[in-house]
C-alpha cells in the first residue's frame, strides 16, 4: 500500500508513519518529493490491508492511503487467462457456446411455466429460468409458490430436457432449493448478505451472482470471492444493470461490466436484459449488444401472456418474441465467432 | 392509478384498456385530451397494483402508468400526526430528547468496548452500538466476534446502565441476538434481504433498519412496512449515508431524509454520521448539522485508540472528541427545541 | 397533467384547484377516489405547463403534479416515424449505413493528426473528428491549438476526402468553427449551455450534440429542442457515458439510451466509446456492441501513438486497433442489416 | 505521481517505464513487491501530469497511475490556513457573519422583486438573490426579463441598501451584468462551461460558483482554479444539490461538502437550500442543518405568492416563511459561534 502523508507533515510524524508499518514486519520505502513525502509498504497480507489502512487513515498527518493490489484474489484474473467454464449439468457457460436461460419471470402455475418454457426450449434454451422465491419491493406484492414452484420448475425442466436456475434468498432454504435447482441464483439485493454468500459457497451447486444495483465492479468481485472462498468454485457473473439517475430506465443496464470483468476475472459473465432495462422494447435490442460485446450467457423473461402476468409483466418477452430474437442473435453471434 | 395511452392509441386500443379496468371491478374515468387520452381507475387494492400497472405497461398502445396511493400503509404518515415514540426498554427515540447511540463500530475485546462505552456513557448515550458480526466488503476482513461480542456489549451496557443496540445478519440467529440487545440493527446492505426483514418482523424487540446504499425513501419505508406487517411495531429508520459518484466521502449523507421521512411517516429517523461520511474529520460537523435538522437520535462510533481499530478507525471519533461533540450539541439542540 | 390532492384535502381546497384550473381556461377532470382526489387538466399549452404544474405543487393541500406530455415536440418521435437522415456535407447520418467517426481526441500538430486521419480514412472513416478547443478539467492542462487545429483538420479532411466534426465550446466562435467544420460538436459539459445552444440553433451546419454527464434522456431531448427551435434542424444525439458510482470505468456508457432515444425521438443516435469508457481495452467491445444495438454512428479516439499522446491517450486506439475493430464490425452490421 | 505495474509486467517493461519517467525529467522511485512493482515520480508539474499519466495509462503493462498532488493550487486550503473573506461591495462572505442572500427565484416584475426583497431585508438578508437571465431546461419555459430584469434588480436594491447577486449565463453578457451586479452567479449547468468561467476570470466582481449536478468536489475546486488562475480572487463556493436516484427530493443537498471544502480549500462555501431540495417543506429544516454544519452563508428563495411564481414556485418560502427561518437560525447559529 501506498501512504500519502499531508503536507504539513513533520519529519517526526513521517518516522512515526514508518515505525508503525516496520513494527507491523512490512517493507518500508519513502519518497521523499517536494510537495509530499509518500510512503511505500510492501509484504501486508489481504487479511490485514484494510485494517492498516484505516489506521493510518485516522492519522491526522496522514492525507491518503492507496491499495495496490486488488482485494480479491481467488476471482481474479491471475488465477487462470482463459475464461473458466462452469458446468451446469452439462450445460458449459463460458466457452465458445452462449448459454441461453429463459423462462417466466415468475412461476405462477403450471401452465403459465409449460407454455414459457416449451418455447424457451424450442427457440434454443437451455436453462429454465423462473421465480419461486420472488424479492419483492413491496410487502404486497405476489412473493412467489415457493416449494411448489420449485417442484413445477424441475418436472417442466426434466420433461424438456433443460436445467434450472432458480433464485434462493433464503439461506435456510439452500439445501431445499439445491435439490431442485442445477444452478442458484443470489439476487442484486442480496449480493451483500454475506451469510447467504457463505452458505452457497457450501454447496458445489453453481451460482448465478447478480451485481447488486449500487455495486463496483471490484464488490462485486469480493461477493463472488466469499463463494469461491466458502469453496464452491462454480461462480458465474450476472450483470443485471445499475441503479442510476435515469428513471427512463428501471436500471442502467452496464455492458461495459462485461469486457471490464474479462480483464479483471477468469469467471464467466452473462447479461440479463430484462431487468436490466425493465422495458420489452428495449429488451430486444440490449441482447443483441450483449452477445455482441461478449456476454457468455443471456438470462431472459419470457411470458406466454406478458398482459397477464403477476410480475414483470412489461419487461417479459412473448414467445414469440423470443423465437424471432434468438434468430437475430446466431448471425451477431457469429460475427463474434461464437454460437447460440 | 392513472394510464396515459399513446399518442397513436385507436378508439378501440381505449376501449380495452377500458374494459380491463372494469373486468377488474374497478372504477374507470377516462379523460380524452387533445393529444392523450388519459384513463384514472380507482378501487386497486394494493396488493394488486404493482401487477395490474405492469399488466397495462406491456400493452403497447399504452404510453406510462403511475401510480397515486404511496406504496406503504403502516409506515405512512397518515397513520399518525405525530412521531411514534419507540420505547427501547426505557430509552426513548422519537421524542423531544434526541436519542444518543454511541460505541465501537466493531466489539474487538472487553477492554476496548469498556473504555469506549464508558467515554460515551459519561458523556450523555444511554444505548451502547458495537458490532458483534460485521458486514465486511472483503471476505479477508474482520467479521466480528460473534456471540462473544454479543455478552461483551450486554455485560457492559448493564454495568454502565446502558441499553445495546447490535446488528443481526443472520436470519437464523435473530432470537440469539435478542437474548443479548435491546435494540437490532438491520444494516444497509440488508434493507432488501426481505426473509431477515421477516424475522425481525415477528419479535418486539425494536429494529433500527438503515437505509439501503441506494434505496429510495419510498423503498426504505417499504422495508419498514415489511417489519410493521409482520407485527414488530417497533421500528426506528435510520440514514447512513447513501452511494453517489462523489469519492471525498465514503457516502453522501443525505440529510435531507430526515424532513422528508417526517412528512412521509410517523417512524422515528436517526442518523449515523460515521458511516455516512466515512471520516472523523466530517463526523463533528455533520453530527450538529444531523441535530439541526430535526432527526430523532444519532448513532456514532467511538474508538478508544482508532489508529489501533480493526476496523473503520479512520471514522471513528476519539472517546476526548465525543465527549467535546456532545458538548456542543447541547445548544444546537436548544436551538430546536430539543434536548440530547 | 394530472394533480394529485392530499389526503386531508378538504372539499374547499379540492374546490380552490379545480377552480384555479378553470380559470387558467383549461379543462378540469376530478376523479374522486376513496383515499384521494385526483384533478385532471387539459389543454395546458407547454409553454406554461412548468409554471402551473409548480404553481398547484406549492400549495400544501397538493400531493403531486404530474406531467403527461414529454416536454419537448420538435424532437418527438410522434415528428416522424423513421429516423430522420442528417446530411453531413454528402454523408448520411441515420440512414442504413453506419456513420463512422475517427480521429485523435485533440489536434496535437499536423503530422499527428494526418497520420491518424490517413489510417481512419484507409479503414473507412468518412469523418474526420479532432479537438481544436478542448474541455479540461483542469486549467493547467492542454487547452487545444484553437485556430490552427481548425485549420490542420480542414486542410487533411479535404485533401483525404474527409468532413469535419469538432467541438465548439465558446458561443463566439460559432461563426469561425462554421467555417471549417461540416459538423459542430456541442460537449457534455454544454448541453445545458442554452445560451450555445441557442447559437448553434442560428445555423444550418449539423450539430452532434452530445449527452451531459447527468442528463436524463428527457433533457437531452428538451435540449435537442433548444436547437431545434432555434431553426436549424439538423441534430444528431451522442451518448458518451454517464456518471455513475463506479470508478474502474471513466463513465458507464448507457447503449440503453439508442433504442430508448428510438422510441422518444426521430434523430439519429451516434456512440461514443472512448468518452464512453475510458478504456482502450474496453473501447473495442463496446464499439461491437454499439453496432448490435442500432447505433447510427461512431465516433472514435484513434491516435497513431497513444503513449505520446498530450490527451486522452489512455482511451485512444491505435491505427492498426481502428483498422482491425473495422473489419470486425462489418459482419456484426451486416447481422443487424445495417452496412459500414 | 505513483504507477503500478501489470502483475505481469516484465524486467524490460518496467525498465520502459523508469525510463521514460527519466526522459521527462523527474525522480524515479521504484518499489519492488512480491506480486506488483511500484514505481514513484517526483517533481511531475501540474501541466504535464494529466498528459504523462495518461501516457503511461496507455502501456499494456501499466495497471494503474495515481496521482498523488491534488489538481489546484490556488484554491487548496495550503493557501491559507483560514478562510479567505471576500468582500461584496461591503458584505463579508467568509468571515463569522453568515452572509444571508434572499429573494426570488427569478425577476418576474418590479412589484413581486419589491415585496420580496422587502421583506427579506426586514428578515435580515443584505444581499438581494433574483434571476434576470434563466436556465430553463424547456426552451418552452420562461426565460427571464434580461437586461430589464438586471435594472429591477439594481434599483430595488440600492433603494434597500442591499447588494445583488444574479447569474450571468451568456459570456458576451458579463460586462453588462458586472454593471448591475455586486455579485456574479456561475450557475450548476455552467460550472464547466470554461470559456464563461475565463471571462469571469478576468472581472474582480466576486463570483458565487455553483457546484455542477455531477462535479466531484475536486472537479469543483477546479472550476474555481480556472477563475483564480484568471486574475480574479473573490470566488465563493455554493452547494445546490448533486443529482442522485432519489427523486423525492430535487437533488441530493451534500451538506458534508461544507466541511470537505472546508478541509481542502481556502475558499468560503455558501448553501442553497431551495435548489438543493426543491420543495418548500424541506427548505426550512435544511438551511437550520447548513447552518450548524458551517456554512458561510445561505442563498433562498423568497416569493410574496409562491403559488404564482412564474418559476420555482414549490420550493420558494413565502416572506412569513422566511421571516421565521432567520428567527429561528439565530440560536442555532450561536451555537455553532456565528452571527447571523
């Protein structure tokens, strides 16, 4: 880390600074410029870095104190250069192939999930998407079937040959939702509950991490970092979009996260236009910016009756939709020399 | 509910919307102005608003929906002209005494907890705040002594005749924490962990639920209408700064929440200026500019020696800095009428 | 618009609005709720809606004044059902073809720049951007060559068969930046320069227009607007980037704001990925995905030696990136149906 | 300024690095550590910093480059270890006496800029706030009275001995306002307008600069520097608000700004409250907190009848309004050891 000492620092508060970082067993390595003396350290580990910091931060002779290095490390881009591939039950995300998940927002029956899911399936999905735990914002809101739309998920699931990716907010619940989910899913609001992170990162089951709606790329990093830390290696990036000042937009839908996260992570990102941008009409045009900029996975809300549905209704594609907009996504696919 | 149809809606496109607002059993009033037709239904109960206006949002003759009736009942004002006064067993917040919360961020032993409460009982708290389990960005950082912490903060704030005001993370560990606290602090980062929100909603213990990083008012009261519904009348909402492009700062303390919480609801507001600023050097300030605008309490942390913190001591007051800040909030409090 | 009444409104005051509203000599709709009455207003021209929406919101018995026509109409997609084709001096901007823009960030000499404008040209750029009068944070950075760096990109665009596009930030210098540019750039930090705005809407010469660092798609139109009515009608939109909280991007490039200016408006919407990002590394991504998601236009930072350069060379492409990014946008333009 | 190195950077690389920083001139300081090489600059002048970090920032093997001085001189507190009092015409802004500028939001006629600085110089306000020249998002809106607006402004206040403080937005026009004005307004959308901040560089009428939606606080004491650099001393800093996702309020008032500034810079900073918040109800409460948290002085807006202002009018005080504010700041700020 880097120490910026103020201005006005005296020559005995710039010993005082060194003798703190040499007592802690660090390397010492002043610069003494004309304006301000800064004060390298080298050898602090990860686990007492943010520590030190701060306390030479509440030093009123110290100005600023910089990290060097990135706070996470089993996220990071150095453990591997090539982009690794989670298996979901046979279904890589993270290679060549852009994993499709679509499906309902929301379970609501069985017929709402076969309907959405068919032609998910037909239109080359592979992983059914589909609330039972639903966050809502507000407590009166439908909150989801819970078991039974767990139970619907995973016969729907079998019946059409796809896997399941489903979200648990519950951390009580993770076993439960494993035994019916190929993938879980931890929502933006939850990116920061990190007794839920410690809990996926039990299971081996992988998990779908979304980007919480005010969350840096680098916290989002560290979220994964507990998952991966916990144990559970099967982390992949869900970039959701971004809460800003634009309210023409349910969120900011941030692409950029995605060649950002290759230059900082091996893990896989995947783009979810639907929420992102909580507009159908923008939906469509959004997927296809997110295969092209690189995304290794879509996840996409399809209705059968967008008018009908209980929630999300207008960020819901139709089937027909879907169909059409997945034709429109080989050709941009392939000009990016990967498939769909 | 108010639907403005698009500018190219036909005479039958209105007559549908017409018609579901009606199927609903729902009072239709449509208003046909020179370039938009604008149709008002009224009888929605909440429960089925959110979906109905996304149900007519999808149609794509329709242009925008709002809504009218604020998205919160218990919360809301109108349940009561005046502040609820919560009772924390025998300390109250949301009267004319403005309600003092002061201790370590984080519980690191006995001895540091001790001489930080003692500092902040003499000098006029009467709740003890101290972090058992820390919320840490990094999986590598501090995450708090647990339990221990929990019978350190209960054993001293009994000694000192304190009450203790301490964060639950864990859903599953909400009645452990209750044995320890007379107060539970729902953090930041779990406003929307709606199933934690859940839990604290079915005990009495009072629940200090701080706003979300970038949560709306309207969504923080929404969480609080979470606590209410669930049957805990006891809730205290509490401003920790929120997350904007500034980086001076750790977050912007909005300030501004304070009289716009009071016109919006009968829920006492208190504010945390250490982590809504995120340096001592701005603590002192904002912590008079927090009294002269009327909140209910302040929440601040106080580290014996924060160059030695492990955690946050750059915003850590100093036991000699309290004290002095006490002192001359006195007669900022005067100056509104209050008392601290 | 729409008035909301409070809660506690009583009839006489639900009466005073309504009565306000008549005399205004608009037409008045009461839609009598059983939590609240809502007034409905017609036939309110744009030129006072402003004036009487905060008129009616400044009385206590008011809850909420709400707009129900954009606030501009020059700039409205209900103008024209296509995109409207700006002619840049014979080159189309919003027609099929994709407009591509390139250059260096700033004029630096005249070997820097031709050596950058020859390789933009050779890749298929048809207009040549460059800096002569540069926006800079600071005051003791490089401020741009003025007059010379028109006269350099005049002299090289016309003997590569080039246009010109550069930014003209001091309202005097409209006239002279006319005589030689085909294109005048009005900057993020002056979108809300009405009184520039007002200049550039005296002449006939395009004028990109690009978004502010926090305007809302609304008031970029409503600033679009300014020019528009000024006479001169050939505006063309650039997103470059908002400001959001995250820092390892310079702003977060909103691709959002192309369908969504789709949908609002009728002008043409060009992308800016260097400004956008920040990033070499990311720039070409983005640009792929700026393509895909219906851009009509490119601008790009492209400098012959990025690490010489005396601005922005963090964010500028080389000339063999340029040259390697064209060729790979071309099938990606081709899937979307657009050419390059 | 400091440059870290890629985790892969190689021995040649790093020797690049340290000798290009030789090449220019300046002192380098590598640090070797375990996972990154660091490499220190010293004696970089401000001019070429922003040019020589950028240039670095563009080598593949350069993860990242900091700056280490902050970016103003004249502006930083290192000036002057207490705040600088600028004097307009006679009123001190700076010094204990908290400078009190009231009036309309715009000059609508002479009778509503008479009753309202009427009241506002019984209420104890010395310097007459009134636009003459507005920014109006919608070019529909109204605009002000300019030049005639100038001369109510001036004849009002001279009548009531007060001074005036009115914003200039047209560069062209600062001569003319220079003549009307004791003070000179740089509104928010012009903050980085930096021709006009040189024109008012160049006048020694204090200038009242107001901090952009979206500036950090750096970027605002930059703008500051470009008018010192100019020639003219007598800036003062205003905060009006920042934009954020909250849409209660108008803007976000960031009242830690006051003591930020107060860390960083020299220079007196003032509070607008009605911009800042944009509701009447929230304007009392919030001048009452800049006024403990240390503002140099406050800026309102005061409507005989806000409900039929032309402008502003929901966050306009009535003159009783204002009246009771100033009663009401007096013992708030004794407490804080001003005058008012």
């Amino acid at each position: 880390m880097i120490v910026v000492m103020a201005a006005h620092a005296t020559e005995t508060e710039i010993k005082d600074v060194e003798q703190r970082i040499a007592d802690w067993g660090y390397g010492v390595h002043p610069i003494y410029g004309a304006e301000r003396t800064v004060i390298g350290a080298t050898g602090v580990p990860e686990a007492d870095k943010a520590r030190y910091m701060e306390s030479l931060e509440s030093l009123p002779y110290v100005e600023q104190v910089m990290a060097i290095l990135k706070p996470y490390k089993l996220a990071s881009r150095e453990i591997s250069p090539t982009t690794t591939v989670i298996d979901v039950k046979g279904v890589p995300v993270g290679g060549n192939q852009i994993a499709l998940m679509a499906g309902p927002c929301t379970v609501e029956s069985y017929e709402q999930t076969w309907e959405s899911a068919k032609a998910c399936k037909e239109a080359g999905a592979t992983i059914l998407r589909g609330g039972a735990y639903k966050p809502s914002t507000s407590p009166y809101s439908f909150q989801g079937l819970g078991i039974e739309g767990l139970q619907i998920l995973r016969d729907i699931a079998d019946k059409l040959d796809m896997k399941v990716v489903t979200e648990v907010m519950d951390l009580r619940l993770v076993e439960t939702v494993c035994q019916y989910a190929d993938m879980l899913q931890v929502g933006a609001r939850n990116m920061q509950n990190y007794d839920l992170l410690r809990e996926v990162g039990k299971v081996k089951t992988p998990v779908l991490l979304k980007r919480g709606l005010s969350a840096k790329i680098e916290e989002w990093l560290q979220a994964a970092e507990y998952i991966l830390i916990g144990g559970n290696p099967n982390v992949i990036l869900c970039e959701r979009g971004i809460r800003t000042f634009e309210t023409y937009t349910r969120n900011t839908l941030d692409l950029s996260a995605v060649p950002a996260v290759r230059e900082l992570s091996h893990l896989p990102v995947v783009i979810d236009p639907s929420q992102g941008t909580g507009k159908r009409s923008l939906v469509m045009a959004m997927t296809k910016a997110a295969v092209a900029v690189g995304a290794d996975g879509l996840i996409i809300e399809v209705h059968p009756h967008p008018d009908q549905a209980l929630k999300d209704g207008a960020q819901s594609l139709t089937c027909e939709n879907f169909t059409q907009l997945v034709a429109e996504l080989k050709p941009i696919a392939a000009a990016v020399g990967r498939s769909i």
